[in-house]
C-alpha cells in the first residue's frame, strides 16, 4: 500500500540516510541490497511454506500461490537463467498434472497464462485477446472439467457466463459515454429498458389484437400479436435505443459533470416507473406493469437457414443440439444445449461490439470525444461542435445497451420493470470504474468479474465462508450476497483509494486521475451547448 | 466599418460585451487586413481576452456584429468560427494535455475531415486515405513548429515553450484565414520571445496567414506588428502604425498615468 503511494508519488525513495526512514524501508533497503539469488531463493522459499499452509486450508489456494510466485519470478530472473527455470517450470506443472491430484484444467490453464507472459510484447496486442476469445469460446465444453476455485467455488456456469458476456457489453456500450466522452450517466439502466421492452414487443403475445409474424421460430398454432426474428429485433433495438439516447441526450448534454449525472438519474428512475405503471397508458397496456412481459419467442435461425448451413446454425434455440463432443484424454464429453448457443451468441455480440467500440476509439470522432473529456473549451474552439459529438457518445453507448437489454430480455424470455431500477445503473457504471475507464480490455475484466460475483461468486464465497470458517462449533452462517451492494461499495472504495485509474487503467486516464485536467468553464450559458 | 471591403478579413463592427453592470467591451470597431499582422495591446483588464473570445464564438456579444470573410458570424457558437476560418490559442494555454503532440494536432483538424461514426466503423477506403493525408499534414505542422520528434510525446511532458508551439500547430491545423494568439510570449524568456517573433513573422511572410495576437511584450509587438491598436477600459483608444502608438499620449497615459504624459511633455519643452 505504501509502496503504491510512493510509486505514484513518482519517486522511489527508502535507501536515503535519513533518520526519518520507516522500518519498512530499512527493509525494502535491505532487501535491495541482496544479491538476485538470494532473493530468489528466499521467496521462492517462502512462497513454499507459504503454499503448503494454504494447501492444508484449500488445495487449490495452494497451486495457486506456488504457480503465481513461480511465474512471477520467470518473468523477473535475468536472461541467463531463463532458460532452466523455464524447464523447472514445465517440471513443476508435469508434476502436478502426473500425480493426479490436481485437475488437468487447472495445469492446462496455468500453462497458458504462462504462455502468454512469453508472447513478445510487440504481438500481445492481438494475440492476448485472441488466446482469451478462444478459451471463451471452448469455455462450454470444459466447465465441468474445471478444478474449484479458491473462495470462489466451482467455475461459473454456461449460464451464467451469457449474464456476464450481456453485462461487459453493456459495460462496454457505457465505457464509450463515460470512459471516451467523460460524460457521467448514472442512468443507463434506461437504454437497458428500452432495449428489452423493444424486444419484448416485437417477440411476444403482448399486442393480442396484432397479428404479425417476421421469421419468427417456435410459434403455436393460432399465435396472436407481433413476432420478429431475434436477429432483425436486436437490430431495431439497437437503433430504437440509439434514438432515444439522442432524444434524451439533446435536452441533457448541453449540462456538465454533476448536472448531467443529475438529470440521467432523474431518466433512469422515470423508465422504470413508465414501465411499472405502463399497464394501462390511457386504456392501453404497454408493458403490462409489475407482471412484466413474458414468455419472449426462443431465437433461432428458422429451418431454411439451418438445412442450409448443414444444421451449424440452429433452428430453434430451445429445441436444439443433441451433438456430444468428446476428447477422450481430457475427459471431455460434453452434450451441447442451449446455453451454450446462447453463450456462443453473446460471444458473437461482444466481439461485434468490441470492434465497433475499438474502431471509433481510433477515429476522428474518438479523438473528439477524448478532446471534449479533457476540456471542451479548447475542443470547441478546434472545432468539435460539443453538442454533436457528445450526442454521438450517448448514441452509441445506448446502442449497444439497447441490443445487450433486448438480447438478455430473449435469454430470459421475460422482461420486468424490477430489472431496471437505479441500481443496476450504478453496477454497470462500477464495472467500467473498476476495469479502468477508457480502456476496453480493463472494462470487459472488471464486468465479467462484477456480473460473475453477483450471479455466483458472492453465493459461492458465502458457501466457502460458512463451511472453512469455524471456531469450535461456531460458524458465521453469513448470507453474503445479501451484502452485494456494501460488497461492491467496499470494491469502488478500494479501488478509488488506491488505484483510481482501475485494473487495466488507459494510460491517459491514469495521468488524468493522478494530474487532473483544467477544463474551467468559459461560456456563456446560452452559447455552451448549442450545436 | 465597409464589410463589403474584400481586403479584410475580419470586421468586428461596434462590439460591445457587458457582464452585469460591468462594460467589458465598450463598442469597439476593428478590422484586420488580410495578410498582416495587427497586434491588439492594453493594459491588464482592457477587455481585450472578452474581445477575442467574442471573436471565436466563446462569448456572445451583448451588441455589435462580427463579419467574418464577408459573413456574419456574430453568436455563432465557437466550432461553426472555427469552421469558418478562425484558429486560436489561449492566454493560459489549453492544450490536450493526456493526448500526444501528434494526436493534439489531429484534432485541431477535426473540421477538416469528413469521416463519420458509420465509415470510420467500416474504415472504408475513403476514411483512411484521410487519415493517412491529416497524418501527413499533421507531421508537416510539427515540423513547421519543430515539434517533429515530440509527436509522440504526451502534450503535458512538452516544456513551456514547446507547449505554446504545440497550440500554434493545433491552431494552424485548423486551416485557419485568421489566426488569434492570445499572449503568445507570456512566460517565455527573451530569447524564446526573439524566436517567436521571427516565428509569426514566418507564418505571415510563407504562409501569408493574417495574424491577430494580444501581447505585452513591446518588443515583439514592435518587431513584427504592421498595426497595433489599443484597447483601455473596454474602448479602442488609439490605432496605427507601431511607431505612431508609441508616440500616442493617451497610449503612455493609459500605460503609465497622467502624471508621465505631464512629465514627457516637459521634458519635450525644455
């Protein structure tokens, strides 16, 4: 922690004369003075015991701190001994791997992060993302191979991984509005409403007296109301949203900063209660109120489309899959189901909305945006029209939220006015905090970590807690996901306090944070935000 | 003022700007010839940095009209100015600091592309022939301001003076008809002044760009000003050559109080 704050101070102080120095950095001092090998020796040695005592409490705790410090290490030993500590690390996960005590996956795993220290830094600009999209896309095939996870359990299910892969695009769509743009909107949530309230319309019975169908799978005989393939409705999601984020952003973005946090958590507190009480607008039922929408038509591809790519896409998404895989030295046999067509889709939107936000980001328009968020004085007078191009942001970050919103609204096969409500906002937003604002790679890990601790981890940790955690026959018997809100407050608060830029900060954003930008007001109110 | 006197490029014509009760600018009349340099001098408070930010759009004038290449341009908001032909940079310079040299100029060209949110998606051939040429011209600039090799340096690690050039280069990568420099030699030292002076000379004489800077540096507004005009307490008080404003008694009495005007003429008489 000490250690941080003086990193960030810039300077690296400790071995200075002073009297004033701690006995921490006597320590440090000292531990400086040690020839490399005794360094190494000592922790290594040390990440032993260390590794032995945490194996006793949980074996896989275990591995993972003698793997974690041998990689570290590798990454740190000079050039002449690269080479057999590199063989003594192969040994080492051999070992494990032979001796069957620990699952393959885990040293399957491991040797792939170990992989991807070694790529040179020249190719880790493509070939990172790529190892993880890879193992993302095999991920439902080896799930229920997986070793258990320290304190988190058992690795997340294929499920719940179509609940993270909705929320980092969500994340990602909002990372364009307050990580580019620097325009803080605390209601999201509502773009998420639009886009699963589109879907539900287009999808369900809910307009009885309608009576139209578009490539639609999976219908009854003798269906009433709208039904429109999926694959045409996150389209008019996408764009629907993307209109309202221009009709909402027009009267709002002419605000800065905290005004404009204002009046989006003023939106994303009506929408919600619009859809609630959307029943019985003037006699009609919207959104059917409380109940909410439900039962959504399953996504499919239709039989044509399915005949014709050889069965590869399928028809129906809920009436799908019987093929099994099996690779027999991994004990992998695996029976694909539906999840794992959703899982894959979602796979799909994240990586068209990855590429969309990674285009803009490098673009005329990203560079305005970044301009506008460091100070919109000097980038209107370099010619950026503010209003224009902030509206742009919004647009695009509720685009992507209105296709998140209408494809987890299908995944659920049902959309309640409770999914909306303030907090959801607020999660989202903490996943771009805590990924790093501005940087897409940062975004994408701190959403899947945040969504995967609401859906399963908290559940799983408390589990953890309650069965490790005793004093004689006393246990805690703590609910812990009653806590997620405190949880994830005690996260953001961590996370500001000692590394406000997040996990993967964007370089720029961490020397704003650290700097601050000047960007003092200098208009006119009737000239600010006029386009 | 004649706007239809296709020899000026900017006509600021009875401009005034009040903030309360307070005259920030008391209807002054200004044109700038095209192809000079026209410093604007006074002393602290005279209202000339109002006057400017009138000029570009950040203020709008409580009177008065700006005309712009022969079109109004009075309350436009600062981007559409930008647009129209007008770059500046800032007394208290307001540069893209997180952003690279590089990347601070690119944006200064932002009204000069084309490419949108859908085409710059599918980067169609279109876009990055664009982005290909705003690099290129962006590459010329820093060199032109030499700047070169800090393109990729982070704007903020820039030192001062290269800071002040790095908002010219942003400011000229506008395209600009006319370009407005608020204090552009404030913090610097004399040689770096010297330097600067040649410079606006240079952008003046190869590029034949009109140039409007505040200054209170006599010595540059001296050495490469064809006119100077003189604002005190909002109003225009004296204009001409450098040579006749230095001589103007209101001019040393604004700058140096009745008492000196008193005392040179004295001196004068005897």
């Amino acid at each position: 922690m000490s250690e941080q704050l003086t990193s960030h101070a810039g300077g690296t102080q400790g071995e200075s004369p002073s009297e004033q120095v701690g006995y921490r950095n006597k320590v440090r001092a000292r531990w400086r003075t040690l020839a490399f090998e005794q360094r190494l020796v000592i922790s290594l040695g040390g990440a032993l015991v260390a590794a032995i005592l945490l194996w006793l409490v949980d074996h896989a705790l275990g591995y993972a701190a003698l793997v974690i410090t041998t990689i570290y290490w590798l990454r740190h030993v000079p050039a002449r001994y690269k080479l057999p500590a590199e063989a003594a690390f192969v040994v080492l996960l051999a070992i494990l791997a032979l001796t069957w005590t620990t699952p393959w996956s885990l040293v399957l795993l491991i040797a792939v992060f170990a992989a991807i220290t070694w790529i040179p830094g020249n190719r880790k600009a493509w070939a990172v993302p790529v190892a993880f999209l890879v193992l993302a896309i095999l991920y439902p095939f080896y799930a229920d191979q997986m070793f258990t996870m320290p304190i988190f359990g058992v690795w997340p299910d294929v499920g719940t991984g179509v609940y993270m892969l909705v929320f980092v695009m969500m994340a990602v769509g909002l990372n364009i509005v307050v990580g580019y743009a620097g325009l803080l909107d605390l209601g999201y949530v509502a773009f998420y409403a639009f886009g699963a309230y589109t879907a539900a319309w287009l999808m369900s019975l809910q307009f009885p007296h309608a009576h139209y169908s578009l490539g639609a799978v999976g219908l009854l005989p003798g269906w009433v109301g709208v039904h429109i393939s999926i694959w045409i409705v996150l389209v008019l999601a996408g764009c629907i949203t993307a209109l309202s984020g221009i009709v909402i952003g027009l009267p709002t973005l002419r605000l800065r900063g905290d005004y404009l946090a204002i009046v989006t958590l003023g939106f994303g507190e009506i929408l919600p209660k619009v859809a609630q009480n959307g029943d019985s607008l003037f006699g009609f039922n919207l959104t059917n109120g409380p109940n909410g929408i439900t039962p959504l038509d399953a996504p499919g591809f239709g039989h044509h489309l399915s005949s014709w790519t050889g069965g590869f896409l399928p028809a129906n998404y809920l009436q799908c899959c019987t093929q099994t895989v099996n690779v027999g030295f991994l004990h992998i046999h695996h029976q694909i189901q539906s999840y794992d067509v959703y899982f894959w889709t979602a796979i799909v939107l994240l990586i068209f909305t990855v590429f969309v936000s990674l285009r803009l980001q490098y673009s005329r328009l990203g560079r305005a945006w970044i301009a506008i968020r460091e100070d919109e004085t000097a980038a209107a007078a370099m010619g950026i029209p503010l209003m224009r191009t902030k509206t742009w942001a919004y647009a695009s970050g509720a685009f992507f939220g209105g296709i998140a919103g209408a494809y987890y609204a299908v995944f659920k096969s049902a959309t309640f006015p409770g999914d909306f409500y303030f907090n959801i906002s607020v999660f989202i937003l903490c996943m771009v905090i805590l990924g790093g604002m501005g940087n897409i790679w940062g975004v994408i890990v701190g959403a899947a970590f945040l969504a995967y601790l609401n859906q399963e981890g908290l559940a799983n940790t408390g589990a953890w807690l309650n069965t490790n955690i005793h004093v004689g026959g006393w246990r805690p018997n703590i609910n812990v996901p009653l806590y997620a809100s405190g949880i994830y407050g005690v996260i953001i608060l961590i996370v500001m306090l000692f590394r406000p830029e997040g996990l993967i900060p964007s370089r720029r954003r961490a020397a704003e944070l650290h700097e601050g930008v000047h960007d003092e007001p200098l208009y006119d109110h009737e000239v600010a935000g006029s386009t | 003022m004649s706007d239809d006197n296709g020899n000026d490029v900017l006509v600021a014509d009875n401009l005034r700007k009040e903030f309360g009760g307070l005259v920030a600018v008391n209807n002054v009349t200004f044109s700038v010839p095209r192809g000079k340099v026209i410093s604007l001098i006074g002393p602290n408070g005279a209202g000339k940095t109002t006057f400017f930010n009138m000029l570009t759009g950040v203020y709008r004038p409580t009177s008065g009209s700006v005309t712009l290449l022969g079109e109004d341009v009075t309350g436009k908001p600062p981007h559409a100015i930008t647009a129209r032909g007008i770059g500046r940079t800032f007394q208290n310079i307001r540069l893209f600091q997180n952003m690279t040299a590089m990347e601070n100029v690119l944006v200064g060209m932002h009204a000069r592309m084309h490419a949108n949110l859908f085409n710059s998606v599918l980067r169609t051939p279109k876009v990055k022939r664009e982005e290909q040429k705003v690099r290129e011209r962006a590459l010329e600039l820093l060199q032109f301001t030499g700047l070169r090799r800090k393109a990729q340096e982070a704007a903020r690690n820039l030192p001062y003076g290269e800071q002040r050039k790095l908002e010219v280069a942003r400011a000229l990568a506008t395209e600009p008809q006319l370009l407005l420099l608020d204090e552009p030699t404030a913090g610097m030292n004399p040689q770096e002044s010297a330097e600067f002076t040649a410079f606006v000379a240079r952008l003046r004489d190869e590029e034949h760009l009109t140039v409007l800077m505040i200054e209170h540096d006599m010595r540059v507004v001296m050495g490469v000003s064809d006119r100077v005009s003189v604002l005190d307490y909002g109003e225009k008080i004296a204009e001409g050559s450098p040579r006749e404003v230095q001589k103007n008694e209101r001019v040393i009495e604004a700058y140096l109080g009745k008492a000196a005007v008193e005392d040179m003429k004295r001196q004068g008489l005897s």
